[in-house]
C-alpha cells in the first residue's frame, strides 16, 4: 500500500519522482482543478476524449467521488502538486470489472509515471476483488496502447464507434509479480529527499 508524504523523492539516478497516494485529502479538489492547466490540450483530448479547457464543477464532482473500493483515484504529487492521477470505477452489474484511466503532466511523461500509478492501482484493485480492468484509448493513442502493452502483454481488443476498447486479466494476490516487482522501467522512490 501506499505511504510517505507528499513530498517528491529521488530514485538511484538522481532524478526526481513524485509519491504516490489515494486521491481524498484536503485540498485535493483545487489540486486537481490547478493540475488540469497544466496538461496540453493535446494529452486532455486523449484522456477524455474531446476538448477539455478546464473542469467544470459537476466534473470535478465526479472525479472526488471515491470511496476508495468501487472508485478509486491515486495521485502523484511533486511537492504539493499533482502531476498525474489514475483511476478506476467498478463496472456496475460486474464486481470484478472496473474501468481505469491514467493522465499524468506533459512535463512528467516518459519518466515512469504512468507505470507506476498503474501498478499500484492494480494492486489497490486485486485487493478489493477486482480481477479485470478495461480501458477506453483513441485509436491515434500510441502512449495509452504502448503502456497497456507493456502492462498487459495478455489483452484484448474491441474496436468500438469511435475508441479501442482494452480489456486484461489482473494478477491474483498470490501471484507473485504483484507487490514484489516493480515494472519495468519504474523508477525507485526514497521519501523525505526533496
């Protein structure tokens, strides 16, 4: 599970890499209206799949709603920033499906981000009963496909109207790649080290 404070750490490298913790702290709601901005329009359009200048009220409503089992949001945060969030919501009627989503800052891609928030996040699922997870990417998505491929080597694909529809087995608890591993390429974080 996640712990440490909120504050960046480094790995082995020297570089620097955010912490990770659910989404739900005082606070949270205006780091995520302040961490839209700072997303392109272009990574905002893959995400939510259309223009999206800022959050409105009723959808940064809906982003806070987690319970923190049937909906559930991890964020990085560099200091008191956010600088990715990912996400996952039962499908209803289906306890062991939830449907997942990451967006993570211009500024911090291609640097682990993204594989580190989804390994936790599957972590935090398999924990709660969720044994699949599917995800919604635009076909012109070749970071989304590539993470997913790299994630869930095992997926399945179904073309929908206008989206690729992804959809993967999780590990069981007692498999162990689960906690044990980190994934390929995901950097080490040493709290306190700012």
């Amino acid at each position: 599970m996640i712990t440490g404070d909120a504050h960046a750490g480094w790995n082995g490298s020297g570089d620097r890499v955010p912490l990770l913790r659910p989404m739900g702290q005082p606070g949270d709601r205006e780091r995520l209206r302040d961490f839209c901005p700072r997303v392109s329009a272009q990574s905002r359009r893959l995400r939510f799949h259309g223009v999206l200048n800022e959050l409105s009220e009723p959808l940064l409503d809906q982003l806070m709603d987690v319970d923190h089992h049937h909906r559930e949001a991890l964020v990085a945060l560099d200091g008191d920033r956010f600088v990715g969030v990912a996400r996952y919501a039962v499908v209803p009627g289906t306890p062991d499906l939830a449907e997942v989503t990451v967006l993570v800052a211009d500024a911090w891609q291609r640097r682990g981000v993204a594989a580190r928030l989804m390994t936790e996040l599957r972590e935090t699922a398999t924990g709660r009963g969720i044994r699949r997870f599917k995800a919604s990417v635009l076909p012109h998505n070749d970071r989304a496909r590539r993470l997913i491929g790299a994630f869930a080597p095992g997926h399945e694909v179904v073309r929908d109207e206008d989206a690729l529809e992804f959809r993967w087995n999780l590990p069981t608890p007692a498999d162990d790649t689960v906690g044990r591993r980190p994934t390929a390429g995901a950097p080490r974080c040493t709290p306190g080290r700012a």
